[in-house]
C-alpha cells in the first residue's frame, strides 16, 4: 500500500485507465466533480497545472517509523514519487501486470449468471481444470470433509446453500480454503460455492455462484462424484450432465414440495436474517434487499 501511494494512489491508477478508455470521465463523484476534475486536481503524473500541492505531499509521505493515530502527524518523506511506467507500483496500460485483470467472470450449466474466480491467485496449472464433486450443504460440513481426509486430490468441493438467501446473508467462505491449503491439495483441489470469497483467497476458489442453491440453481442439483469442468481462459464452468437430466433432477426436487432446494442441515436463523432472505437478489444483482422479491406473498395476506 505505501508503494501504491508513492506513485500516486488510486487516483493514478483511474487516469491511466481513464487514458485507456475505460473509464467514462463524465461521471459524477460523491464530492459532486466529474471522475474527469478530480483526475485533473489528484493525477500527479500529468502535469497539468490543476494539480493539487496536496496530491503531491500525499505520495510523498513515507512511513515514520513511529506508532502514530493522526494522518501526517510524521514528518518523513520520500525523495521523489514513483514515476516509472514500466516497472513500477502503477504501470500504464501498455505495461499492465496482466491484461485480463486478477477476477473473470465464468459462465455455464453450472452457473447461468455467472459466478467468479480471483485468477491473480490461481496457479498456471490450475486454468483448466476437471474433477469430481464432493458436495457440501454448509461450510462446516466443507470443513469436517477437508479435516477428515476425505477431500483428496483432483477433488472439487462444492459448497451450496451459503448464498444470499440460503446462508442467510453470503458468509465468507474461509476455513475450507485455509484447510486445503494446510493439507497442501489446495494446487490439486477446487472449491466452488454460491457463497463469497474475500481478497485474501488463492487457489482455484469460485465464488458468488448465481443462480444460488436455495433460488433453484442447478448447483443444488449437483451430486457426489458429478464431473464438473472449469476453463477459465473460456470463461466456462459446467458440470458433465445433459439438459434431460438436469430436467430429470430438477423434477425429482421439486416433488419434495416444501423441503425442494433446502439443505439438511440445522442451523439457528435469526429473524433479521429470515427477513434478509425473503427480500434478497441474486449475487448476480449484487444481493441487495428488493420488497419485490416478497410481493406476491404481500399481496396473497391483504384483506
């Protein structure tokens, strides 16, 4: 972070890309400016003479050394900024450190509306990818499979009905991650879950997988020993089974009735939470609480 704030901080690295084209400049920022005014006052790189003094004294500030609580309470500085383009903390888009970005988006039978993989933590030789399922109606029960020796190598681990709806509330997926890696199959192994994923992730880790187990995805239909196949230079995830079977299971679940597309497990709810699982979107919309999504229901008790 403090090399990131040497060559000039966020703001440097959205007027690279701004001078790439991929940003759209005429948007508004909370301060009220355009991205194209606050560039032009934060970018140190460009020369121009809307340049804020300050801008310049931020990427200045080196660390002190000291414990401190108060921004530039410290009077240490470095020399110079970082400039270099080529090999430095933020290069120009012509030096990118990848083309692609650290996360893609895959899709298939396994996930219509996509789920997603930090790629900046995945091995080379983990890109293409094909094992076989080991399903999961929770984290926890991820856990005790992964501690107790039952994941093994060219296994995929799948975690369902940790989504929004189904957690409630899409936890962070850790501890199955941490384990693989303690185990050292992380390189050998894959997980994908309908829950989330932080920053801190590496290995062949898919999140946020839509639509989620407890909406009806077809990750709920998955079972033990199903062949599942990721490409993430395709950007596809699928699981070895035709339309007609997924038809076939489908079916099958949705004459449980009630209990259709709901894990086996227990686990204690609170109301807040139960509230949150009947009003959210998919992670595909963000998982964001719509009152639309309980209409129908509304409607069916109004006098």
């Amino acid at each position: 972070m403090e090399d990131i704030s040497r060559a000039g901080g966020i703001p440097v690295i959205m007027a690279r890309l701004h001078r790439a084209g991929l940003i759209h400049g005429g948007c508004r920022t909370v301060s009220g400016d355009t991205v194209d005014k606050q560039l032009r006052v934060n970018d140190i790189h460009s020369g121009g003479a809307e340049v804020a003094e300050e801008a310049r004294q931020r990427a200045l500030a080196a660390p002190g050394g000291q414990f401190c609580l108060s921004g530039f309470a410290q009077s240490a500085t470095y020399p110079s900024v970082d400039a270099d383009v080529a090999g430095g903390a933020i290069r120009d888009f012509d030096h990118a450190y990848s083309k692609d970005g650290g996360l893609c988006v895959l899709y298939g039978n396994l996930a219509q509306d996509g789920c997603i993989v930090k790629t900046a933590g995945v091995d080379a030789a983990l890109l293409r990818f094909t094992g076989t399922a080991k399903v999961c109606d929770s984290q926890e029960q991820a856990v005790e499979l992964i501690l107790g020796n039952t994941v093994q190598p060219g296994d995929i681990v799948v975690i369902r009905y940790e989504g929004p709806k189904g957690g409630p509330g899409m936890q962070e997926m850790l501890y199955p991650t941490s384990y693989l890696k303690a185990r050292h199959i992380d390189k050998q192994c894959a997980l994908i879950t309908d829950g989330r994923f932080s920053g801190g992730t590496s290995g062949l880790s898919i999140g946020h997988v839509s639509p989620e187990a407890a909406a009806g995805g077809n990750i709920g239909l998955v079972e033990n020993g199903d062949v599942i196949d990721i490409d993430i230079p395709k950007r596809t995830i699928n699981v070895r089974l035709s339309k007609r079977e997924l038809a076939a299971r489908r079916r099958r679940m949705l004459a449980a009735g009630a209990d259709a597309f709901r894990p086996k497990r227990e686990r204690r709810v609170s109301e807040a939470l139960q509230a949150y699982a009947l009003m959210t979107t998919s992670a595909a919309n963000g998982a964001v609480r719509d009152i639309a999504q309980c209409a129908p229901r509304a409607r069916r008790r109004r006098p």
